[in-house]
C-alpha cells in the first residue's frame, strides 16, 4: 500500500518521528549485552532521570497494557481493589487484564469528564478490615485522560494526599503525559512525581515513537520484586537498545515537548473549524491532542469519504 494516508481516528495510527528512525538505525551495529545491560539503556535511563528524578527507579517495557498491570501487580495484592474513573483505559480498553493478572478488583465511578475526585473516591472506601470485601489499595488516574482532558497539578496533590493519608497507592496512567504536560505548561516530573504519584506508565508510542513503554517507581521501595514480575509478564525485551533509544532521543533537545505541542495545537485547530458547524457538539474541552464531538449520523459517510 504506497498511498499514504491520514486521518482523526488516533495517534495510535500515525507513523514514527524521522529522528526516532534515525535513532533506531544509529544503534544497530555491533554486539551489546542483552536484557537491559548495555551503554544505549544506560544513556537513556540517566535521561529520564533528568525528567522524572534521580532518585526515581525506571523499568521499560513494550506496551501500555503490560506497563498499567505491572504498575498495578508491584503494589497490590490479589484481595485488593483500585478504584478508577468509568472510561479510564484499565476498565475500557484492556480485555479485563489487570483483573486477570493481579485478581484485584476494579471499581470505577461514573465521570462525566475522565477525571475523578476525592469526593467521588470517599463512597468507596468502606469494608476496611472486613474480610468479605475487596481492599481498596490503588488510585488510577489517567493524563491526560481518554476524552482528552488534563489533571491540574493542585487536583493530583489532592488526589495523592487523600490515598497516602489512607495507606493507598496513586497511581498515574501516563499515555498521554507529554501532551498533558505541554496543556499545563509543566515538566512530566511536576505533574506525577512531583505531585504524589506513587508509580507511573510512562508512555511514548502517542508521541512519535515506534514502540515502547516504562514503569516508573518514585518509591525505590516498591521495586523489590518487579524484574521477576516483568519477566513472567513477558514484557522483558531482549534487544532493549532499540526501545532505550527512543526514550533518550523523545526526552533530549525536547523533541517529545515539540511533537505534544504540535498534536495539541492540531486539536484546537480541528475545534476550531469544527465549532463553525451547527450541527456538531463538541462535548469534552479539548486540553490536548483529543477531540470529542457528536455528528450528525448521516454525515459520517459523507466526512469519512
């Protein structure tokens, strides 16, 4: 197929930033120690540490889905609950693997904007100690989220101080992060980390990688056992060189800041020209690269042509 294509549908569809080839193609010479133990991982590591800490402890894997469920087996055990938002990607768009992998329980609140709150969380914490209910272990939240809208940093320091004053985990969804980031006019570090996060997925496929995902502790402490938990999560690369590289070539000379930008002002240009149009609602703010609108049934074919 050599016509090339374009489209709204994802960023998931769009091809891989021409520096992050060059990156990939750069590195594949010679021999280097597997798993994790060569100079390129080494490089990139000591980069996103530059953004997310030095203190921080930083494992890669290959995808979203194998970065959310190890984030969430680290920290929980198979009696226990995390509470998320109704459209957050863990109860969405994941088959149902967290539950399977962890046995934890998922209990997700109706939201009408991808984020959740305190007050919302409170309902669900009851049956602490009583051993015929889950154990709320975990808050899940997604930035930005899955309709596109952004955590400020004051509402992920409330979120963090309420699951630590209650011996819970938050936990960050970070996808999206660099878009989200870009929308707040932060670095990542001031709004995971730096705000409470206790683990994040750090992810870079949406932004102009080909693949390639991380875990991200801020806890040094709660890595004892995560090499043997990614390892039978079969999310362990052999070759790792080729996903490191795309880490420090995305994080150095902020080329992962000019492509979130990028995608966000798209999003605001498609809002803009779309508002002219009567008979489309656009129904979430648009804070970064997502746009959420309702068309008209019998223009869809029309648009789609």
């Amino acid at each position: 197929m050599n016509k090339i294509v374009k489209g709204f549908a994802s960023d998931n569809n769009s091809g891989v930033h021409p520096d992050i080839l060059k990156s990939i193609s750069r590195v594949n010479a010679g021999h280097v120690i597997a798993y994790g133990d060569d100079p390129y991982t080494a490089s990139a590591l000591k980069v996103m540490k530059q953004h997310f800490g030095n203190e921080a402890e930083i494992f890669l894997v290959f995808n979203g889905t194998g970065a959310n469920v190890l984030s969430f087996k680290a920290i929980s055990h198979s009696f226990n609950s995390i509470i998320c938002a109704e459209t957050a990607h863990i109860n969405v768009d994941e088959c149902g693997a967290p539950e399977k992998f962890t046995g934890c329980k998922l209990l997700s609140i109706p939201t009408s904007n991808g984020k959740i709150t305190v007050d919302q969380i409170r309902k669900y914490m009851h049956g602490i100690g009583f051993e015929h209910h889950s154990q709320p272990k975990i808050i899940s939240i997604t930035q930005a989220t899955e309709v596109g809208t952004v955590y400020t940093v004051e509402e992920i320091k409330m979120l963090a101080e309420y699951a630590h004053s209650n011996q819970l985990f938050l936990h960050m969804d970070g996808a999206r992060l660099c878009n989200a980031a870009v929308s707040l006019g932060t670095g990542l570090y001031d709004i995971s980390g730096g705000a409470g996060v206790d683990v994040l997925s750090f992810g870079i496929t949406k932004n102009g990688a080909m693949m390639g995902e991380s875990v991200i502790f801020f806890n040094k402490k709660l890595t004892a056992e995560f090499k043997y938990y990614r390892k039978q999560a079969m999310q362990l690369g052999s070759k790792m060189r080729y996903m490191a590289v795309q880490f420090e070539t995305l994080l150095q000379n902020d080329l992962w800041k000019k492509n979130a930008l990028h995608a966000n002002k798209m999003a605001q240009l498609l809002k803009e020209k779309l508002q002219k149009i009567p008979q489309i609602k656009i129904t979430q703010n648009v804070d970064t690269n997502g746009v959420f609108a309702i068309i008209p049934p019998n223009s869809i074919k029309k648009i789609q042509d």
